[in-house]
C-alpha cells in the first residue's frame, strides 16, 4: 500500500541556507501535518493544512512557512537555518482531519544544519 | 503541565516475556484518542494501536494491548511475547477534541535482552 512520502531523507545545509521539505500524503489523503522531532525530544507538531487551507498551527519558527498545493502534496520551507533546526521532520496524511485513526506518518527527513 | 506523561525513560525486558508501558494524561475534552507509537533506530514513526475515549473495550492489536483505565487517566502499552525486533522507542500521543494534532509524551525506551 502507498504510504506517506517525503523527500529528502536527508539534508544537509549551512546556517542561514534555505530548505524546503517535500511532503506526499496518502493517495485520498487531504490532511498533512508536520511535526519536528530534535534529537532525543518528542515530536512538537508545527502546522497542519486540510484542503489546502491551514487547519492548526503549533510552534512553527516565523522563519518557517508550509503550504499544501492543489494535488494535496506541501512543503515546508525553512528559511535562516539555525543550528537548533538540525531534527527529524516528520509529516503525517490523515483522510480527514477528523477520523482518529487517521495519522500515517512518513519516514521523515532528517535536517542537519552544519 | 505535560498532557502525556511518560515515566519511564527506559526499560529492559527478557524475550518472550509481556512489558508494560506506562502512559498518563491530562485532558478536560470529553472526546478524545489516545495513540501509541514505535519509534526504531531508523526513525520512522509505527503505528501500534489507538484508543478512543468512548471506546469501552480496551484495544487490541496482535501483541499489542491498551490498558486504558478513563479515571485514572492512563492509557498503558502492554506487549506481549516480547520479541528482540520490539527494542525502540515507545511513544504514548494524544488528539484532543479541540485540534487536529498529536500531543506527544517524552517516549520509552524498550530494550528487549535475548
């Protein structure tokens, strides 16, 4: 079965370089979320779109800005990079935002700012 | 105050043995879902099992069972039959009603010894 894409799976950037994170949810999916994981913390969630239209925002750095196009894929794009943005930055697809069962995550794009 | 609390950072098992993860809450919602995630060396993100606050039966999946105990607030892994494959990061995560995301514990550390 398809499963939650992201790309890439790796990056490596400088401090204050530029990255965008690429996101391809469930086929059907409508629902991307974004969660940041830095090393040995818990995921923090950091936006979420549904319809292409952002449903809840958590702690997304203002150097951050996602969107979710219209074939329901989204990127975030993380502007200044810092050395404290080195993570794993996960998305997970969801049917709806609403269905409990709903979160698939990818395998997640692993940030080292250097 | 933490909504998912995780109090066990690590833990250690015998294979083929049953495990028991700890996992507390805090919410005021009166319709919210309780989730349980492995985490493996790799990173990604495994979806084990959910629980749904109206839910009356305590969930099951193969191995996996939730011990969800409403007024006590918590919501514990239990793993059966343990198995060398199981060793990894446990996270214990909450929806609440009144958003889409996912409110993550600290996480567990399961090491499962031959």
């Amino acid at each position: 079965a398809a499963g939650v894409i992201q790309s890439p799976r790796h990056l490596i950037k400088e401090k204050r370089e530029t990255a965008t994170l690429k996101c391809y949810p469930i086929p059907r999916h409508d629902t991307v979320y974004w969660y940041q994981q830095g090393p040995g913390q818990d995921p923090q969630f950091l936006i979420s779109f549904y319809e292409k239209m952002q449903s809840d925002k958590g702690s997304i750095p203002d150097r951050f800005s996602a969107q979710q196009f219209s074939d329901y894929h989204s990127e975030l794009n993380m502007s200044s990079l810092e050395l404290g943005d080195s993570a794993l930055y996960f998305c997970a697809s969801s049917s709806s935002p609403r269905v409990p069962y709903g979160y698939t995550f990818g395998s997640g794009t692993r940030l080292t700012v250097v | 105050a933490q909504k998912i609390t995780q109090t066990q950072p690590g833990m250690f098992v015998q294979e083929k043995e049953a495990v028991t993860l700890d996992c507390t809450y805090d919410t005021s919602d009166q319709s919210y879902g309780l989730f349980w995630y492995k985490q493996p060396s790799s990173g990604e993100m495994i979806f084990l099992i959910y629980q749904g606050s109206y839910d009356e039966q305590n969930a099951t999946e193969g191995r996996y069972s939730l011990n969800f105990q409403k007024a006590r607030k918590s919501a514990n892994l239990v793993i059966s039959a343990s198995q060398l494959g199981d060793s990894a990061m446990y996270f214990c995560a909450m929806r609440e009603n009144a958003g889409n995301m996912l409110t993550f514990g600290g996480g567990t550390r399961l090491m499962v010894k031959p």
